[in-house]
C-alpha cells in the first residue's frame, strides 16, 4: 500500500532483506551472462533465495549495519519510516548503526515469496523478520519487500527496500506458492531503460484511476491474480483477497495520488520496480482534513496478456512531498 495513515490498514512491511552480497557463495553467486550458460527459472530463484537466507545469517552473526553494508548495492535505497529514504550504502550502514534492527536481540528474516524475471537479473522478495532474545523467545518484528539485481559479477545484491514494524507474521493461505505459477508472457529482448518506462507508464496510469475513481478501485484493478501486499493481520494474498481489503476505500474518503522518480527493469521485458512518493488526502476523526506524505516500492511483473501489473507494493511515511 502506498499509504500510510492513521486508522486504515495496518501496513506491515519490515525490513529489506535479502542478498547476494560480495562474499556469499554458492547458488547466489553463479553469474549469468558473463559466458557461462544462462540459469534456468528454477535455478535463479533458488539462488536468489540463497542469497537472501546468506544475507540473513550475517545479520545474525554481526548486526544488519555490517550485513547491510555487505551485501546491499552501491546504490541502494532504503525506506523507514518517517523519514526520507537512506540512499547509498554507507548512509544505510550509518542509519542501521543508530537503528540496529537487532536492538532487542538477533534478528532473521524469511520470506514467503521470491521470485525472477526470465533472463534471472532482477528479482524481488517479501516475508517476516523476527527478533530472537534470550535464546529461546522468538517474537515477529515486522514485513518487508525486496528488490534485488543481480550485478556484474553474478551476485544478488539488493537495491530497495522497504520496511515497517509488525507485530502479526505474514500468514500464506493454503495452497499459495513461494515464486509465481502463472503464465508467461512472451519472452523479449529490450533495454532495461525502456522496459522502465513502460512500468513507469504503467504506474502513473495507476495513480490516474485511482485519483479518477478512487483509491479502492484502482488496487483492484492493477493487482495481479497473485499480488501479495504485506499489510493486514496476516497480509493480502491474491487479487479476490486485493478487492476485498480495499473496497472500503472509495474516492469521498481518500484521495491517494503518487509519482514514479526511481526505478529498473529487466531486459527480459516481464520484472521491473518503481520507487516513488505520493500524498494521501483525507480527514482526522474530528473531520478536518489531513494531509499524509508517503514513500512507497511497487513490484511490477508483465503478464501473460501483455499488461504490467502489481505483484507487491508498499511504502511508508516521509516527513514531507521531497523523495522518496
């Protein structure tokens, strides 16, 4: 969800995690492209997974400042609230440093879902994070969603991510899968710079129903069959579970309106992510009206009809309309 407002839903979304940082080994690091034969869908998201699980164990052994700094990109962004977002990786170690997500004892996450576009250079993941203290009282801390790149020399690294507190794990319904089961589009071979520009396109498209027809409609709309939002008690799973949880949001009540600036895309022509900021207009209980700024991640996925469509947003508050 791109908003994050008092009394609505509850946006849970912890953490980035994830990786493939420059001393993982292993399925995160094989390299594809670089002259060796190109990994199969199942392999590079088996090495994605390993990447994040690799990512996971060192913020255990040594705190997420110094796993941050290890296996984030160069250029990463990353999303807490209340502020704008922590752009490059020494300013991410320097706000981990003075937020350790491992205050309270050791921290881990584990997602529910991961998945990779078709040529395995881009990817994205999201779950639960939890603190363990004591040794043996293990307690949900919160959700996250993940962008990650596979860079030049074959490592996953990741390059946004969003996180929120969370005291509910993500709860995946029976019969949900780890990595998307739908058909794929044809295959296509472009530059990444245009394949962005076609996600963009498609979220300002996004913003435009949603200030046209309401915020509701418009997440409807763009949810893909298997969009999974890290928000709610348990999460969102699925678009019928999308209408739902959104309905109540209807134009009279809010006016949700957002920009794309920060972005990438595969070759490929189906994965790409928008990183932007919107502002969500409402009223308070008194009635009065409110104003909210928010920076969100949309994970976009083009599907088998040719359409973009979400398969994981999210964001949180920023302390003004700059960003994210």
């Amino acid at each position: 969800m791109k908003r994050m407002f008092a009394g609505a839903l509850v946006v849970a979304a912890l953490g980035t995690l994830g990786c493939g940082g420059a001393k993982a080994t292993g399925p995160g690091a094989e390299a594809a492209g670089t002259g060796t034969a190109r990994q199969s869908l199942e392999d590079s998201r088996a090495s994605l997974r390993a990447a994040e699980q690799a990512m996971s164990d060192a913020a255990e052994k040594s705190g997420s400042a110094q796993a941050f700094a290890d296996f984030v990109a160069d250029d990463a962004v990353l999303l807490v609230d209340g502020e704008y977002a922590q752009k490059g990786k020494e300013a991410i170690r320097a706000w981990l440093s003075a937020h350790p997500l491992e205050a309270e004892g050791k921290v881990r996450w584990t997602p529910v879902r991961w998945d990779v576009s078709a040529d395995g250079t881009l990817g994205y993941s999201l779950g639960n994070a939890s603190v363990e203290s004591g040794g043996t009282s293990v307690r949900p801390s919160g959700r996250y969603i993940t962008a990650w790149k596979r860079q030049p020399d074959g490592q996953w690294r990741v390059v946004v991510a969003v996180r929120n507190a969370a005291k509910t794990p993500m709860t995946p319904p029976a019969g949900f899968t780890p990595s998307s089961t739908l058909p794929l589009p044809e295959p296509r071979a472009l530059v990444p710079a245009q394949v962005l520009e076609e996600a963009k396109a498609a979220d300002r498209a996004f913003s435009a129903q949603s200030t046209a027809e309401g915020m509701g409609k418009a997440f409807t709309a763009w949810a893909a069959e298997d969009a999974v939002l890290p928000q709610g008690s348990a999460g969102i799973f699925g678009h019928d579970a999308v209408a739902k949880a959104y309905a109540p949001f209807t134009l009279d009540k809010i006016d949700l309106r957002w920009e794309p600036v920060l972005g990438d895309a595969a070759g490929s022509g189906d994965l790409a992510y928008t990183v932007g900021r919107a502002i969500a207009t409402g009223k308070n209980e008194q009635g009065q009206p409110e104003v909210d700024h928010v920076k969100y991640l949309t994970v976009w996925r083009r599907q088998a009809d040719g359409q973009w469509r979400y398969v994981a947003d999210g964001g949180n508050s920023s302390p003004g309309p700059q960003g994210p």
